[in-house]
C-alpha cells in the first residue's frame, strides 16, 4: 500500500484540508469567541477558551486526515501547537492531551505513539510560550515564520515518536517516509497561516480602534464645552456640524424630547431647527430609552417631512441625563444607496455619551452658579440689624457735635452698603473686598469711640488678586461681634494679607480670645466662607481657626492665587 502512495498527491491532499480547516478558522474569526486568541493568553477564562477552541481544531484535524493503512496523515499538530504556544504550558498540555487521547480512540498500529506525540506537540508550543514569556519577548509569539518553525520541530519529533513507540517498526518506517514530507509541510505552513489570520483579524481590529479613538478625540477636543454653555440651538448647531465634519455621515441632527435643536447636512432645508419632532423613530428612541437603527431595509426608512427627501437610513441614539432619563437625541443620516460603516454607529454611540455627560455637566455647573448667587444673597441677608441700627445712632449721635464726621459716616455707611448689596458677580478683586471690609470698620470705630484700634497690612501688589466675594466682611465682622464687643478694655482688630508658594493667606485677628468652637459649627458666616473656598478651590484651602484664651484669636484664610491675564495684558500693553 505504502509503495502506492505518491508523496506529492498526499500533500495536495493535506493541503486542501488545511484549506478547509483555514475557512473554518477564518469564519471563526467573525465571532467573539476568537478575541481571546488575538494576545497571549495569561487570564484564566481566555485560557479556558483557548483550550476549548484549539481542542476542537486538533481534533477536527485528525477527522479530516488521510487514512494510511491503519494511520492517519493529518493536520492535527496545527490545533496542539497553537494552543500551546497561545495558552502557555498547561493549556499546550490539555490540548496535546485532548487530540491526542482522541486519535487513540480512533484505534491503529499508531494510535499510542500518536497520542503521546500530539500531547508532546502542545507541550513544545507552551514550553516556547514559558521560554518567550519569561525573557519578556511575548511579541514573539505571534511571529508566523517563528510558529512555522516551531511546528516543523515538533512534527519532526511526531515522526521520531512513530518510528520508536509504532510497531512493527519496519511498518513505522515506511509510514514515516511516505508520511513526513506531506505533513511537516502541511502542519508548518498551516500553523504559520494560522498566525497570520489571528494578526490579520488583530491589526484590523487595531485599525478600527485607532481610527475610532482618533475620530472620537477629534470630536471631543473640538466639542468642548459646547453643550455646558447650554442645551439650545445655537449651541446644537454647532455641535452638529462638528460630528459632520468628523464622522462624514450624510446629515447630524439633535433634539431635545420635544423638537429639533439643530440639523447639517443633506436635508437641511425641510429639516429645520425649532420645528417639533415628527419621526416614529426619534419617538420610538426617546419612549423607550434604545438606539434605532433604521436601515431603510430589515427597518424601512421614510423622512416624514418630504417625500423628496435623498436620506435612506437613521442611527438614533437617546442623550441621556441624570437617572439615566432620556433628555433628547442625536441622530445620524446616511443617504440612499449608503449603508452605516459599523465605525460610524458604534462613534455614534460614544457621541452620545459625550454629548450626554456634557449636557449633565451644564446643568451641574448652572446649579452651581445658582447655589453661589443663593449663598451670596444669603450672606447680603446676614448683614445684622443690629449693625444698621447701631450705625444710625451713632450717626444720630455725631450729627450733633461734628456734622463733618457725620457726612464722612453716612459715606461709609453707603459704601459698605452699595458693595453688599450690588455684588452681581460671586468673585471680586483683593481691594474691593478690604473696601468694603474698610467701610464696615470705619462705621465701628465711630461706634465703639477710642476703643477700637485696627491694624492692616495688605501688599499693593496683592490688591489685583481675585477672591469670591464676601471671604473677609463675615470674618472680620465676627471677630467683633463675638470678640472685641465682649470687651472691657480697647479692642484690636489685625488684617494682614501674604503671598508665598502660590498661596493667599489673609489673616484677620483679634486680641479677645474669646473663641469656642460649637459642635453645630462656627457661625454661618464663617462656614459659608470656608464651604464656598473648599467647593471653589479644593480641601486643600478654606479657613482655619487658632486661639489663645483670653489673648488672641487668628482666623487664617487660604487660597490658590489665580494670576488675572487680564491684569497681565494690561501691563505689556
């Protein structure tokens, strides 16, 4: 039989198996089951599945072999090896095993040296994966021209295992001289072609998600904070037309949940801004929190405001806010006769999570401005009646012994209430916070008539510096009313300002040390101060608070210096 065989007529043989086995790998590389096979496999459940996979192919490659007078010529090696040289020594060893102990089943004068030679095949491949992985040379196991010389090592040790386990030996021999040619050359190329489909299947899959990365970077840096100045038309216009230029669909529109926001592209002169939605699928997406994929195929596809409409197919894709509630949409367009690229839908999907955390962040940040508005009124709210009351009979008191101090009294009055009352913004500068601070304690020395010193030491160089407004008055206000009010002896109120290591300290003093600290907090003014300098600037600034009983009470207030471009540019110019 063995004389009848032609070495040539079983490696054509072989090689159109291989081929088939090659279609089969290749359709396999189409699902996610071929994912872990793409990297070395080190995590248990990829090795798992490495084992299960190439278990299959070694013994799919004994089912496809020639039989050869009670021997099998075939492509198992191709499974064993790979599984080995993918899943390190153990899964190697598993899937030897398995092929192996399968081929044994099968029966023949080499069933034996054929079980143990498979084993030793995958064992080659793991052993390679042990030495490669410990030299730190992992990239080399995806070498094809290093599998295919792997696999010709270990079908040549296959051949040396026949002709030593199979008996009768003169029979093993003649196998093995009609046998070795066809399958080291079958199993090598095979296993290297191998390789090459899994690097194939790798570097586009690597293609894909560099041009996604690079495609949803673009869109990100050129998008930002688009949709934090507001959920609007404007605004949507212009990030519609951003997602266009990047991602070069047919037409962009976004909506809210009830019309639409904004709309580039082809269609554009019936789709237009402002007017209420209309299509079932915008409907149907926002109802039911899904993408919509309308095909205009498996889903037909119709624009329903003009029949002479070129588009042919929808991607909708819900904007979600906080709850995940759906907030709006953005859809893609592609024309008749153009289908979606899958990059296209699957960007569309993460440009709308964007889109998503943009508008949420717009929303957080306008809560904010809203809380600071409400903190700054609160803090204009504070301003004691005691302290107006006060002031007026004081000035009552002055008017008549020296009017001209009284004039002098009413114009700090009306500063000091002019800057509280008429703050717009919640951040003003270094000076006009001790303006203001100036204008309170001017009102209290007239009050308290000699027995109030105030001591301040602020840089002009500071005094451009910019602060949330209202960081000094409540400090400097408490050191009185629970500091030097308290007071037999003259009071002494320091304020000083440094600046060191990017740092503002503001340090307000005074010398009663009557300071003790409550469970509930430290005032309201004092904690709004510190709570509004820790949401601004971080934990790491605020106010702090040190005491000496009976001597003195030191309230420090620190913050990040923020150098005003403004301020610089109005140097060089």
């Amino acid at each position: 039989m063995f004389s009848e065989i032609n070495h040539f007529a079983l490696l054509g043989t072989l090689l159109q198996q291989m081929c088939v086995y090659l279609v089969i790998a290749y359709l396999l590389s189409k699902t996610p089951l071929f994912a872990p096979l793409m990297q070395v496999t080190v995590r248990l459940p990829h090795k798992v599945v490495c084992y299960l996979v190439f278990s299959a192919f070694c013994i799919m490659g004994t089912y496809f072999g020639f039989q050869v007078e009670g021997a099998i010529a075939n492509t198992r090696a191709i499974g064993a090896v790979l599984g080995g040289i993918l899943g390190g020594p153990w899964v190697g060893l598993a899937v030897g095993l398995t092929g192996g102990l399968h081929r044994y089943s099968l029966g023949g004068f080499t069933a034996e040296a054929c079980a143990v030679s498979t084993t030793a095949e995958g064992l080659i491949g793991g052993l390679l994966h042990l030495y490669l992985m410990r030299r730190q040379r992992a990239d080399l196991l995806l070498n094809p021209a290093l599998v295919l010389g792997t696999t010709l090592f270990a079908e040549a040790v296959q051949m040396i295992i026949l002709l030593v386990m199979a008996k009768p030996f003169s029979q093993a021999v003649l196998l093995v001289e009609h046998i070795a040619f066809p399958m080291l050359t079958t199993n090598s190329i095979g296993a290297a072609l191998f390789m090459r489909l899994i690097l194939d299947r790798k570097e586009t899959l690597e293609k894909y998600s560099i041009a996604f990365s690079a495609k949803a970077l673009r869109i990100a840096e050129r998008s930002v904070g688009v949709l934090m100045q507001g959920f609007n038309e404007a605004n949507c216009t212009r990030m519609a037309n951003i997602i266009r230029e990047e991602t070069g669909v047919g037409a962009v529109a976004i909506t809210d949940c009830e019309k639409l926001l904004g709309f580039v592209g082809i269609g554009a002169d019936h789709h237009l801004p402002g007017t209420p939605i209309s299509s079932p699928h915008t409907f149907y997406a926002i109802q039911n929190n899904e993408v919509v994929y309308a095909d205009g195929g498996t889903i037909p596809y119709r624009c329903s405001i003009s029949k002479d409409c070129k588009l042919g197919s929808t991607l909708v894709i819900p904007l979600r806010g906080e709850g995940n509630r759906v907030i709006g949409t953005i859809k893609l367009y592609e024309p008749k006769r153009r289908l979606f690229s899958n990059l296209n839908r699957t960007l569309g999907e993460g440009i709308a999570r964007l889109l998503s955390n943009q508008i949420l962040a717009g929303k957080i940040e306008e809560q904010k401005q809203l809380l600071a508005q409400s903190e700054i009124k609160l803090l204009q709210a504070q301003i004691n009646p005691h302290f107006l009351f006060n002031a007026l009979n004081t000035l009552a008191a002055v008017i008549r012994r020296d009017p001209e101090e009284a004039r002098k009294l009413v114009q700090y009055l009306s500063t000091f209430f002019r800057k509280s009352l008429k703050r717009a913004n919640n951040e003003v500068t270094l000076k006009d916070e001790i303006e203001h601070v100036d204008a309170y304690l001017h009102i209290e020395l007239v009050r308290f008539a000699g027995r109030l010193d105030v001591e301040m030491a602020v840089p002009d160089e500071l005094l451009h510096l910019r602060l949330p407004a209202f960081t000094l008055q409540p400090i400097v206000e408490n050191a009185i009313k629970y500091g030097i009010s308290q007071l037999i002896e003259p009071g002494q109120i320091k304020i000083r300002a440094q600046r060191q290591d990017g740092v503002l300290t503001l340090m307000i003093e005074d010398n009663a040390g009557l300071y003790n600290p409550q469970p509930g907090g430290d005032g309201l003014g004092m904690n709004l101060v510190d709570r509004r300098i820790k949401i601004r600037y971080g934990t790491a600034y605020g106010v702090e608070v040190n005491c000496k009983p009976e001597s003195w009470t030191r309230v420090y207030i620190r913050l990040p210096i923020e150098e005003e471009i403004a301020h610089a540019h109005s140097v060089d110019y």
